[in-house]
C-alpha cells in the first residue's frame, strides 16, 4: 500500500521522540552529557549551528555512528533545518538500537527564530579541501584538526639550518600565520643546509628569502618577519600572539632568553640543536606539565668549549631531520594528538643512524620553574654566558 510523503513523515513522527527548542536549550543550560547531532548538509551548516554539536550530514549518519557513538544508551538530540531529516534520522537509529533518541521540532530555523545563540562554524573552502585532503583522512586531523591548524600561529627563531625545514612543513601543513626572526643575510655558506634559501637570495636578508619561498609553497598563510635580532628588550613584544615558539637558534645566550621568556609568557617551547653529526629535539612546556632548558643545562658551557657549527662543521641534511621532528612535535602540540616529546630528549647519531632519548625532569631547584624560582625578569644573557 503506497502513502504520501507527508503520511510517511507523520507516521516517522509518530514512532520518535520530539523536543522542542526550549527543551533541547534546557538540556544543553544543565550540562547534560548529551550528544547534539547535527545532521544538515555542509552549505547549510554555512549559516550557522548549535553550539557543540557533532556535525555529521544525514548521508552519512548510519555509517559513522557506530564510530562516532558506541554507547546506544547516549542521549542523543538530532536537528536538521526543520525537522524533518531529524525525524528521520532518530527512526534510523532507534532502528539501530540507540535507545535515547530525540528529534528537535522545527530545526535550526526554530532555534534561530527563537533567538537562541547560533555559532557560525569555520570551514575548509573546495581548494583547502583538496590542498589537505591527505590530513582529512587522518582521524586524528581531520576538519576540525586542520582548521585548528589554520588559525595557530607559530614563531620561528632563526631561518637557518632548523628554522628551514621546520617552516617549509609547518607552512606545507597549513599552520596559518608563521613568524620568523633572523638579522642575518643569505650567504653561499648556508645554502649547503638551509633550504629556503637559493642563489638569487645570496646577500639579501634571511627573513624575506624565508617569506618569498614559505609564500610561494603556500600562499594561503601569513607570513611575519621580524629582520632583528631577538634581545631581552624586544623578546616580549615578539612572542606576544604566538602558540608556540620553535627555537632554531644556533647560541647559548639566544637560547636561555628563549627559554626565559616562554616560561614567563607560558608559550611552549620546541627546541633543536645540531652539532657536526648530532642532533637533539625535545618541548620545553611551561607549568607543571615538563622541565625547561635550564632544567636539562643549568649552565652554559665554559667559551670555547661549544664550538659552534661555523667553527666545528654540521653534516648538510643533519638539520633536516632535527627540523622536521621539530615540525612534527609542534603540530603534535597545536592538535592536542598523540605523547609530544615534553620531558623527554631525543638524541639523532647521524653516523651511526640511531636515535636514543632520555628523561628530563623538572629540576625544584630550577631558577625559571623549580619551586622557589628566583628569575622574575630576563636578565643580560650575553654576560650569562661569557661567565
């Protein structure tokens, strides 16, 4: 026997629970541990949503929501724009075995007329889409995860053998505003390990050799330059805005003030070194949550007895596997995705090809965050490390 479709809706209403607005806003006011559906297509969702719902378009619902919800006994809330999908979507599930199904009566249009708060959702246009779609797959990236990813902003200390790598991936990620601070100019010397440089650029400052070809990858992010060099008079200013800070820096004086700085800002710190055939990467994380650099090297070494990568040498591609684990840790960190390396040194033996790491614990009687700190303000670090 054939029916109507508005038959079919009613009888499909019939059979599921429905709330109105005023209920669903209730539920949502008294902290209920439930699941708000959203199951609009994406054009739609464009215009507006409900705070904290899942967006997940009615095609599909049944696919993911086993994924997506493994408890049937979840409460579950389902809108639509007017009530009909939902009405729909919540039979299928009752079908499935979900047991607290509603359908919200009217949709997203009654909840906008009644004047509840509508959050206006960012999305990822066809050409994001289509650039990212090797993260979209990623269940631990996603849509979610890549705008995150572009709205972050990160800063760079030093557009040299690290800062390189790390900013060309960070910016071939999406990482949407990158920062970068050098004073110096390109020369032949470097373009043996530092890939955003070239030929043309041998001269020219390092920042905006940095920014033609970070641009030129990506021209969707911003690009900061800051051509100075970092002092304990410009550090604050520079770092203000920033989620994270990775430190390329090839001085012990940088690297304190660095260190100093994040802790007192409370910006994670995601430090490099290399040196010949070595490499080093760890997260110095602001808090309780992990040691800082003053943690793992209380004091600098004696003049003289750290020669640096001008006077000892560095193996070419060396930085780029430092870099690049600096990239990784760094977008590990924005996306809240699996164990960054805080409290821990990973070491890199390019000759030997072996990687080891160790534990850094959080010193009490650190100066920066042990439990009496006595550093309340950045001091003169070239004198630091001259003693």
């Amino acid at each position: 026997m054939s029916v109507s479709f508005q038959d079919y809706i009613s009888q499909v209403k019939s059979q599921v629970s429905e709330v109105t607005v005023n209920q669903l806003k209730d539920e949502l006011e008294g902290g209920t541990a439930a699941l708000v559906l959203d199951v609009r297509e994406k054009h739609e969702q464009e215009n507006g949503v409900i705070e904290g719902a899942k967006l997940v378009p009615r095609g599909v619902l049944e696919p993911s929501i086993e994924n997506l919800v493994p408890d049937r006994s979840t409460e579950i809330y389902i809108y639509c724009a007017g009530g009909v999908r939902s009405a729909m979507a919540a039979k299928s599930l009752q079908d499935l075995g979900y047991q607290n199904v509603h359908s919200v009566e009217g949709g997203f249009g009654a909840w906008a007329r009644a004047g509840m708060p509508v959050h206006v959702q960012q999305f990822l246009t066809m050409d994001q889409m289509d650039r990212y779609s090797r993260h979209l797959i990623l269940p631990e990236v996603g849509e979610p995860g890549q705008l995150k990813l572009m709205n972050s902003k990160v800063l760079m200390i030093g557009a040299g053998g690290l800062g390189s790598p790390s900013a060309y991936y960070l910016a071939a990620a999406g990482v949407g505003t990158l920062g970068i601070i050098d004073a110096d100019v390109v020369d032949k010397s470097n373009l043996q390990r530092q890939i955003l440089h070239s030929e043309e650029w041998v001269g020219k400052p390092k920042v905006d050799s940095a920014k033609a070809t970070l641009q030129a990858l990506n021209g969707d992010i911003e690009i900061k330059t800051y051509n100075t060099f970092i002092t304990s008079e410009n550090v604050m200013e520079i770092i203000e805005g920033y989620d994270i800070v990775v430190d390329g820096c090839d001085n012990f004086p940088t690297r304190y003030l660095v260190n100093d700085a994040c802790a007192m800002k409370g910006i994670p710190n995601v430090h490099g070194s290399i040196f010949r055939f070595d490499g080093q990467a760890t997260i110095f994380m602001p808090g309780d949550e992990g040691p800082c650099y003053r943690c793992l090297y209380p004091e600098p070494p004696p003049p003289g007895m750290a020669p640096s990568c001008q006077e000892a040498g560095v193996l070419g591609v060396l930085p780029g596997v430092v870099g690049v684990i600096q990239a990784i840790e760094t977008i590990k960190v924005l996306l809240g995705a699996g164990d960054p390396l805080i409290g821990r040194l990973l070491t890199f033996d390019a000759l030997r090809m072996s990687f080891r790491e160790m534990r850094i614990r959080q010193d009490p009687e650190c100066p920066m965050c042990g439990e009496n700190p006595t550093i309340t303000e950045l001091i003169d670090y070239e004198q630091f490390c001259s003693l």
